[in-house]
C-alpha cells in the first residue's frame, strides 16, 4: 500500500486562491497513491499576525493562551482546505492536532511530541477519504492544547509519516534546497540529493527551508523526505541516508566529499562576562539560571586569565536578551552586550574528510578583511559570528572559494 504525506507551508495556503492551486495538486497525488494525509501550516502570516495581537492586549501575555490562540490558524487552514476538496468531489476530513493523535509534553509553545496515535486518522484513510491535519499542535496529559515552536508542522507531517509507514513531501514556496540563499547568491547551485545529517546542520545553521527537528524526526525512522515547490511541477530535493537503494552507484565518487551549503543566522546577541571569580562555580550557576529563564546558548567561549579571575562569552538570539538581562542582574554578573551580529556557516561533509578546509575558510576572512567575534566547529561544520553588514560579502566569498 502506497501512502503519502504531503505539508504545506503558511505561504503555500496564504490565500484561498492558493489554496485552491494546493488542491489541484493533491488531487494529482490522490491518483498516485493509495492514502493520502496532508498536514497544513496557518495561512500566510496568521500565526505572526495572533501573537501581534496577543501582546497587543497583554504585555506578558498567558502561554497557555497564547498557545489556544496559535492552534487556530492552523485549523483554518485544515478546514478550509478540506471543504474545496469535498466541493472538488474527493472525500477529506480535517482533523485538529489532538484528534490526529498527537500527545505532547513539555512547556507551552516550545512542547514535544510524546506519543502519536493515529487511529482516527486510520479510520478515515480505510474510508476512502483524504485526511488534512493542522500542523504545529498536539494536547498533554493535562488536556491542554501545545504548540511544537516554530517550524513545527514539519515535525507533525514527519511524524505522521513515520507512525504510518509513508514517505513525506515538504511544498514551500522555494523549488528545493540550495547551495546558499538565492536572495544573496543568485548564483546558487540547487542539490538535488542530499542526507539527513548534512541537512540538520543546515537547519540549525540558518537554512529555513525545514526545521531541524522534523529531518532529526526523519532520520531516526528513516523517513524519505522531498521538499519541493508548492506547485509540484519542479523537481525538488531528496532527503534519505547517504547511501540508499535510491541512489544509483555510478552517481556515488567515494572519495568526492564536497561542502553542501553556507548558511546564516541572523539577530545574534554576543554576550561578553569578565572578571568572574571561581569560573567553576559562578559559570555553572549562570548556565543554569539562563536555561531556567528558557535562554538558548549556542557558542560559548571561555578563558581563565589567572587563578582568581576568567572570562567567558556566549552567544544567544535577540528575542532572549530581555530574559538574559533579568539573569545577570538578579546574579550580579557585570556583562557587556554585541547585538545584531550574524551567524555564518559552512557545512558539508568535507570537513572531517578533505584536509584544508578550514584553512581554506580562514584565509577567505583575511582576504575580504572581515572580522570575526567567535567562532565554533562541529563534525561538518565551522561557524562565525560576524557583523550584520558583512554577511553577504562573506557569503559569497566562501561560495566562491568553494564552488556553491
């Protein structure tokens, strides 16, 4: 049996003539296999425009709330889809995130998925019918509606797959993944295979065509994934293993391990601690405080001066900098703050099996006379925290150096 779950984007249902367009394509996929789900996102700029007015009415508006007000673009989208394709002629039910099966945990807007148990979504595909989902939502063991975060439709639809043993196409509005942004490098080569692992880094890296949980998601149940224009008509990127039964041998160098993409990140905020007695103690605490205060640290950099006295830096993104002020403060830490900087990153393979590459990727900084405040690496990737105005220079210095 030949099942399908298709996501699509905010941007792909943004108006009902879009909509519309989204049928037609389904209705393309309905002939193809055997069960068919389709998971929506809200549409357009819904979900924004919610939390707008959520702080329009309260400063510190309730997560609680704020999470029942979010659920509701999506089930626009789930019914509203699911009435054209009923007035098309083809049987769809929509289905709210709690109705579909997922359980979550953890806090409002940030949950995670528990469990999923997709009887009713069963029920319906036995019957013939299309079953539309809203994305981006579940309920806890409190009975609560949650959100998953942002890009969190994605992770529903893999989810989904994965529970029903069916592959899952991503539709956006951008015709796969590519080298670089096309918006600053035009130039940008679009790929037409790549693996998951290679894709995560990408997606915590800046590359916002899918959300790193959801090819996380993917990867550990091997899920086969391909994004692809909302119009269909495009080919797309495949996502899968590096080695698969999808690709051919005679399209496999082993030895030709290449960088995949430069991504960036935008509206970091640098934060620079000096003068911290016992670094030990006092770093720890503050590491704690923040994860408390729901801070996410990304590169940390520590360096002890002398015995009694250290110095640390770490990077967050800006919509934390209130949260992180409240910390330092109530602990008394003197701090220093760097905003708006970006996020640089170079990822691919090649960088834990080709010598030079980072050598390479430096020697492009001194060339274009770009300075850099931190940088990080991990198995596939280096990264630099740069200014805001030298993001797209360096870019595309580093695509040119490394053919992307």
């Amino acid at each position: 049996m030949k099942r399908l779950v298709m996501k699509f984007g905010g941007t792909s249902v943004a108006t009902l003539e879009k909509m519309k367009q989204v049928c037609q394509l389904i209705l393309r996929k309905k002939e193809q296999y055997d069960d068919l789900v389709v998971v929506v996102s809200a549409m357009g700029k819904t979900t924004d425009n919610l939390l707008k007015q959520a702080y329009q009415v309260s400063e510190r508006p309730v997560a609680r709330e704020v999470d029942v007000l979010l659920s509701s673009g999506e089930l626009i989208s789930a019914s509203l889809l699911a009435l054209h394709l009923n007035h098309l002629g083809q049987t769809a039910e929509s289905f709210t995130g709690f109705q579909a099966g997922f359980r979550t945990r953890g806090s409002h807007r940030k949950s995670k998925i528990e469990d999923l148990d997709p009887s009713q979504i069963e029920a319906a595909l036995n019957r013939g019918e299309i079953a539309v989902v809203a994305g981006f939502q579940g309920m806890n063991k409190e009975g609560e509606i949650t959100t998953l975060g942002r890009g969190g439709s994605d992770t529903s639809a893999v989810a989904l797959a994965a529970k029903l043993g069916a592959q899952c196409e991503i539709y956006t509005d951008v015709d796969g993944i590519y080298s670089a942004d096309p918006r600053i490098r035009p130039q940008a080569k679009k790929i037409s295979r790549i693996n998951y692992e290679e894709l995560v880094e990408m997606a915590h890296q800046g590359a916002r065509v899918i959300e790193a949980r959801s090819v996380e998601l993917a990867a550990k149940y091997q899920v086969p994934l391909y994004i692809a224009l909302n119009t269909g008509d495009i080919e797309g990127t495949y996502v899968s293993s590096f080695f698969d039964n999808t690709v051919k041998k005679k399209d496999v160098n082993m030895e030709n391990f290449k960088l995949t993409n430069v991504s960036a990140i935008e509206n970091i905020l640098l934060v620079s601690i000096q003068g911290v007695p016992n670094l030990s103690f006092e770093s720890s605490k503050c590491f704690t405080e923040l994860a408390a205060a729901g801070v996410n640290v990304d590169i940390l950099n520590q360096v002890i001066v002398d015995q009694d006295n250290s110095a640390f830096s770490f990077t967050s993104d800006m919509e934390s900098k209130a949260d992180i002020i409240e910390v330092l403060d109530r602990m008394k830490i003197k701090y220093r703050f760097v905003e708006n900087l970006n996020k640089v990153s170079i990822i691919g393979s090649a960088m834990r099996n080709q010598v030079g590459v980072a050598a390479k990727a430096f020697n492009v900084f001194i060339e274009q006379n770009v300075p850099f405040y931190m940088v990080s690496t991990s198995d596939i990737s280096i990264s630099y925290v740069v200014k805001a105005e030298d993001r797209d220079k360096i870019i595309n210095a580093l695509a040119d150096v490394f053919g992307l």
